[in-house]
C-alpha cells in the first residue's frame, strides 16, 4: 500500500493500492505466467510440455514453469557445451568484467530480485547476492594467478532441491563460472523463479550465450537426466538427503563426478552454557527456531545449571507468538505425529498458543528429551524444537556430535577458552559463537558426515570446480549390469600353474593390521604371481571381519594422532622415511621381482618414494587455513582438518610410490587409513610393513589387508566409520561405489584404472608438478570455519 498526498491545500489523502509485488508481477505478465527454459541466452517454451504450478507463502498460484524432456536437456547441454568453449578461452579480466557487471545489474533490478525471492519463499536478500557476485568476481580475477596449475571441468550441472534458498544456489553457481565452466541449472520448484530471472540478468551483464541455462522440472528426475548427458563433465547437489541420494543411484555408472551439500537435512546443535548471556541466547532460539523457513534443523541443548531458567525465558518469550504458515498440510500431520511420540516419552510442551487445525502450527519447544528420541535424531518440520539437557561441557560437546549430520552449530557462552575448545572438538563445519546463521562467502562451508561431501565458499570451495592441468577429464560410460547386493561376495579366482609345486614357494606374507601382522581371518591364503605366471610367494585372502579390526584399531588412535602437534606428526613422516632408506635395496627388488621392471627402473621408484615421504613431512605444519577478511564485524577462522578413518584401494602402477604417495597425504592431514594392495602387485607392499614397523608410526594408524580387491572395497563402503575412499579399479567398482556410498555419505575419490589406461591417461606418480600434492592433500582434508563477533 502506497500513501500520497493529492492536494496539500484541501490536506486530501487518496490511498493508492497497488499490486503487491509490483515489479515481479510486471516481469510474470511479460512472460504470461509460465515461464518456460533458458537456453543459449533466451527463454524458450516449447509446445507439449507438462506444467508445474509455483505457489506463494499462503498457497496462492503465482505462475507455472515447463517441465523438461530429454530433447530440451540435450538442447542446453549442446548450448553449454559450446557456451564453455567461448567462455573458456576468455581471459581472467574478460570473465570478472562480466561478474562484476552482474552485481551492478542486480543492484539495478534488486527490488525485483526481492520479490521474486519473497514470492518463491526464500529470505535470500539482494544484498547478499551482490557481495557473492562482488567475491566471486575477484576470483575470476585471480585464478590463472593463484591456482596456474588447474583448468575448469568444463560443462557443470547445478541441481537444487524444492527448498533449497537461492543463497546455496548461487554459492554453485557463481564459482563454477568465475572458475571459466559453463553451467547447467536444474532448480527446484520455489527456486526456478529467481534462477530464470538471474540467468537474464546475466546476459544483461554481458555473459556469453549458452554459458549459463536453466531447465525446470522434477529435480531429481532431470537432474539424473542432465548428468546422463555425455557433454556434462561435473554434477553438484544442494538440497535434501532423500532427493540426493535418488540422484546420486540414478547417476552411479556414468562416469560423471558428484558432490553433495545436504545441509536442508541437517540436524544442528544449538549449545547454551552455564556461562553463556542467557538473555542473548534465548533471543537467538526465537530468531532461529521458529522461522517459516530455515536452512537447517536445529536441537537446543542447555546446561542443567540454568535449564530452568532458560526454559522460563523461553515461555517469556514465546508467549503471544503467532502460528508460522506451514510448507504443506503433511507436514502437519507430521509435526501432530512427532508431538504425541514425544509427549509419550515423557517430554513436556512450550507453546505460544493452541494449536488449531489446516497448514499452521504455534512455535513449540519439547522439553525433557532423550538423546535417542526420534525427534532429537530428526526434528519434525515446522516451528517444532527439541530441547536435551547435559550436565558438563563435555557432556555438551558430545551431544552436540549426537548427530549423525556435521553441518554446523551455534554454541553460546562468554568464556573464550571453552568457545574455541567446544568449536574444536565438535564434528562439524561450521561453529557460530554468540551467533547464528552468518554466511559469507569467504569462509567455508563444508558438511561433515552425512551433511555433504564438499567444500562451498572462500578460496577452498573453488577446486570442486577445477583440475589438475595434468589431469584429464573423464570419459562419459554407460553403466554396467551390476548386482549391488552380490558385489564382492565372489572372491577373484587365481589359476595356479600346472605342475605348481607349493615347496618352492618361497614366502609366506602377513598382512598388518592393528599395528600387528597377523594371517586373514578367514584363514585362506592367495598365490602371488609373477609377470610369466610363476607363483612368487602367497598372501593373505582378507575380508569384512579384517577390515572391521583395522577400522576398530583405526578409531583408537587416530584421534590422538589427529590431536599431535603437526611438528610431531612430521618428526613421525621423517621416521618412516629414514626407515623406508635404510631398506631401499629390498623395496627394490620387490618391485623389479613382482613387476618385471629393470632393477635400476625399480631403484628411481623407491628413491622417488623416499623423497615423497619427506615432502609430507615437510608439509605437516605448512597448511593451516587463516583468517580472512570479512565485511561484517567480527573475527573468523578457517583451518583444515582430519576426515578421520580412510580406505583406499591402490592402483597397479607404481605400487610403491602410489602406496607413499597417498599414506603419506592421508597421515601427514592427522587421519588414519586401511589401504588395500594392488591385487596384481601387492609385493611391494608387504614388504613396506616392516618399514611401517621400524618408524614411530602408531601401530593401528596404518593397516594394509591383502585380498580380492571387489570383496574388500564391499567392506570398505559398508562400513559406518569410514569417511572417505580413494578407489584405483575397475569401472564396475567405481560405480558401485557412487551407488552405494550415499547412505552412509562418503567422500568418493574415483580412478577406472582400465580406461586410464586405455587412453594412457592415468595418474604421473612420477610427476613433480605441484598440483598433484594440492590434490592429494585438498581430498585428505575438510574446512571447519569459527565465527566469533565482536559487536
């Protein structure tokens, strides 16, 4: 409603109603409410297509969009792929021209910007989005300067769900192109709005046509399709686990890398001390909790020392409330569902006024909660918030890792030392003191466990989007027939000479786990062969319960490790270099007996893997993030850390150097590994346990399991503790793993070692390019950001 004053002499006032959204509304009428593709930098709305309605905050319809088919997917992965090849061949200073067009454009057209976003319920405001066009736009600049060794993936896909605010979307968006890709933007339903009015406002800005598209539709469905595509290099996620989880089985197979952020799933603690403003504290449960759309789902978790006084706060504050419109009528039944179980359990309710009936629900706090309550483990929808009380500050930090997700948390107390302790300790990626919900993109925002797998924002989240100048891009399969559930259950089979006499066999190996050697569980044994067929000597066949005892020597001390001084753990790498010197002469002849190779040939292998060793020694205490520059007040951190438990599956090339190469990254970044031998070559290996035994390495922080390479990468992706798996093998086993490693989520680091070499194409272990280390310690690492305000 717009007031203005018609006659000053007569004092007459003439109310003028005007539409609400008024310039939104002007630019629907343009395209007469349904709004159809962006692709090769036009609308297109071809005929025969299904519709889908986009409704405001009160369920009003406020205009359709198309649902694509298989030709309009093609259309723009064409229109991108060629979109790509002007984009790329761009300069630096060409590509950041455009972007930092694109925040004067926004901020020309921000109140349609507002109101889109408003109608399509997200609270992203116009403000934001110019200062991530503003970053962004920097690293444009930049790129060729600071990162000379790394290339674009080139045609990357951007899906994200229903819920999804247009914040997390363009936090893929925008690196993807300051990065020089060409993207293809799959939206949800309440996103499509604002992605199709900012994919006309880039070519407003000046971007190329078809390096930016957008194609609406059901996300997870197109989304799969999209990625199918054979002119798709890279595919990112934002959204709910449910929806990523179909994505990532519907893509398993052709060869198309996924990452996910699945924060809209998360579960994040919200910790109040006995220390803490208990009034600012309260403020920020009222301002986070009980909003019609969050980012995350939040447990308040409250000291037993001043419970009583939060919880009479919090009534305080929640009395008069009104009830928040709810996103469907099945969330109320939900939420109706997940109140009655609770009260059940014994908890008790706080709400600002009777609930009714229909799409609305009063704020509500359940107070009296187990750890191990359903509503603890997963909020209902809505206005609905569990409250668990603890006793101690650990107490605290351990329900605060309760969760399953590790996606952030916001911890509320005015003694500085237990601030950064707790942000320490706590398994997640970002750790909001005295605050909530402050983004920038600076700073990191990376998922921990089954919150996602990558890294969004500041200088780190960049990569995702690019490799390695050496590295080439993978080649688009279809997938094979596999049987997920059988996979690994059939050990290889080795055919034994005929006339094999098992007498002549000179050695019997151990594998080592536990920091012991020790034979398979199962008490079988495999032939090693040499390149004529001759049996060298036999190893153990290990399984699942030897994997499961290294991954349980695994848990007991990598946190210790992970928690040394990075001087130590270098002192430790140095170690294990000197001892790998002193045995150089073995390693050798292993490497020449098992893989035919010259003995001079195997010499260099081994030298090189000693200089490898002690380049991660060297770097230990190199890499340990900064505080960077923010344009708010307050101070912020960003360091790496520990993924935890790794498995990694090792190539047939180079099996000492591959072997040093990726131990050394994953222990040198305070992680532990279980590390399965090339089933080809697995020599070289053994025979580096005993230098393993001679280091000051801790027993347990390496184990190395022999055995049938599909049945031991089965163990490894069914295993909870595992974070991460680093797979050298075949195309069969990378797809397994991409289905199969979604629930857990697991960081995947995928190599099909039979068409690398096909194309000879496969990993330089030799190299000395340094974009090789980067990579290696970028996948052995996640980002925790700490934000502490000072106003």
């Amino acid at each position: 409603i717009y007031s203005f004053q018609l006659n000053t002499n007569c004092q007459e006032t003439v109310c003028c109603f005007l539409l609400f959204f008024s310039f939104s509304q002007s630019w629907l009428e343009k395209h007469s409410r349904i709004l159809g593709f962006f692709i090769d930098g036009k609308f297109s709305s071809p005929a025969d297509r299904q519709t889908q309605d986009v409704t405001d905050s009160k369920a009003a319809v406020v205009c359709s969009t198309l649902c694509a088919k298989d030709e309009d997917v093609a259309s723009a992965a064409s229109s991108a792929a060629g979109g790509f090849k002007t984009w790329s061949e761009l300069s630096c200073y060409q590509r950041a021209k455009v972007l930092l067009k694109l925040a004067s454009v926004l901020q020309r057209h921000s109140q349609c910007a507002s109101e889109l976003c408003e109608l399509s319920q997200s609270s992203t405001s116009p403000a934001v989005l110019i200062r991530l066009a503003q970053y962004y736009a920097s690293w444009a600049q930049l790129r060729d300067t600071l990162m000379p060794e790394w290339i674009p993936q080139g045609v990357v896909a951007v899906v994200v769900s229903d819920e999804c605010s247009v914040y997390f979307l363009l936090l893929k968006v925008l690196p993807a192109l300051a990065m020089g890709n060409a993207v293809i933007v799959v939206p949800g339903k309440t996103t499509a709005l604002p992605a199709l009015l900012l994919a006309q406002l880039f070519m407003e800005a000046g971007i190329p046509a078809g390096v930016l598209n957008v194609v609406t539709g059901s996300e997870a469905l197109l989304g799969a399709k999209v990625a199918q595509n054979p002119q798709v290099n890279y595919q990112t996620y934002s959204g709910r686990q449910q929806t990523g989880e179909a994505l990532a089985k519907a893509v398993a197979g052709w060869g198309v890398p996924m990452s996910f952020c699945l924060s809209l799933s998360s579960v994040c603690p919200f910790i109040i001390f006995d220390s803490a403003d208990l009034d600012s504290a309260v403020d920020g449960v009222i301002e986070l909790a009980f909003k019609k759309k969050r980012d995350f789902q939040w447990v308040l978790c409250v000291q037993e020392s001043v419970l009583d006084i939060v919880v009479a706060r919090l009534k305080l504050r929640m009395n008069g409330m009104k009830c928040v419109p709810l996103a469907t009528e099945t969330d109320r039944k939900l939420i109706d569902a997940a109140v009655l179980e609770a009260q059940q359990q014994g908890a008790t309710l706080i709400q600002s006024c009777p609930p009714g009936t229909g799409a609305l629900y009063p704020p509500t706090v359940l107070c009296g909660l187990a750890p191990s309550c359903e509503s603890v483990i997963s909020p209902p929808p809505g206005p609905v918030l569990p409250l668990i009380s603890f006793r101690s500050s650990a107490e605290g930090v351990a329900l605060g890792n309760h969760s399953p997700h590790g996606q952030a948390a916001s911890i509320w107390t005015e003694d500085l030392t237990l601030a950064l302790e707790s942000a320490k300790s706590l398994c997640v990626g970002s750790v909001w003191v005295n605050c909530h919900s402050v983004m920038d993109p600076a700073l990191p925002l990376c998922g921990r466990r089954e919150s996602g797998n990558c890294t969004d924002g500041g200088r780190e989240g960049l990569y995702q989007f690019l490799r390695p100048s050496h590295s080439p891009s993978l080649p688009h399969s279809s997938p094979s027939s596999i049987n997920y559930a059988d996979f690994g259950s059939t050990a290889s089979k080795f055919m034994i000479p005929e006339g094999f006499d098992p007498s002549s066999v000179p050695r019997f190996y151990s594998q080592f786990v536990g920091g012991q050697l020790c034979k398979a569980d199962s008490g079988c044994s495999r032939s090693v062969l040499a390149p004529g067929g001759s049996v060298l000597a036999h190893c153990p066949d290990g399984g699942r319960k030897d994997v499961r005892n290294a991954v349980e020597a695994a848990i007991k001390v990598q946190p210790g490790w992970m928690k040394k001084r990075s001087a130590a753990r270098s002192q430790s790498l140095y170690s294990l270099a000197d001892s790998l010197d002193k045995r150089r002469r073995d390693l050798a002849v292993s490497i020449q007996t098992q893989t035919g190779i010259s003995l001079e040939e195997a010499e260099k292998e081994v030298q090189l893997s000693i200089s490898r060793l002690s380049d991660w020694a060297a770097r230990c205490d190199k890499e340990q993030g900064g505080t960077p520059f923010l344009p708010q007040s307050g101070s912020a951190l960003s360091s790496p850390e520990a993924l935890g438990v790794l498995g990694v599956i090792l190539p047939n090339s180079k099996p000492l150097l591959s072997l040093v190469s990726l131990l050394g990254a994953a222990i040198a970044m305070g992680n532990a590994v279980v590390m399965v031998p090339s089933e080809k070559y697995p020599l070289p290996a053994l025979e580096f346990i005993q230098v393993l035994q001679a280091s000051d390495i801790p027993g347990g922080l390496v184990s190395i399991i022999t055995g049938g390479r599909d049945q031991l990468t089965q163990a490894l992706a069914n295993h909870s503790v595992i974070q991460s798996i680093w797979y050298w093998g075949s195309k069969e086993g990378c797809q397994f793993l991409q289905y199969s490693c979604v629930s857990p989520l697991k960081r995947l680091w995928l190599h099909c070692e039979e068409e690398e070499e096909e194309r000879e194409a496969g990993q330089n272990w030799t190299s000395s390019n340094p974009s090789l280390q980067e990579e290696l310690w970028r996948t052995a690492v996640v980002w925790k950001s700490i934000w502490i305000p000072t106003a």
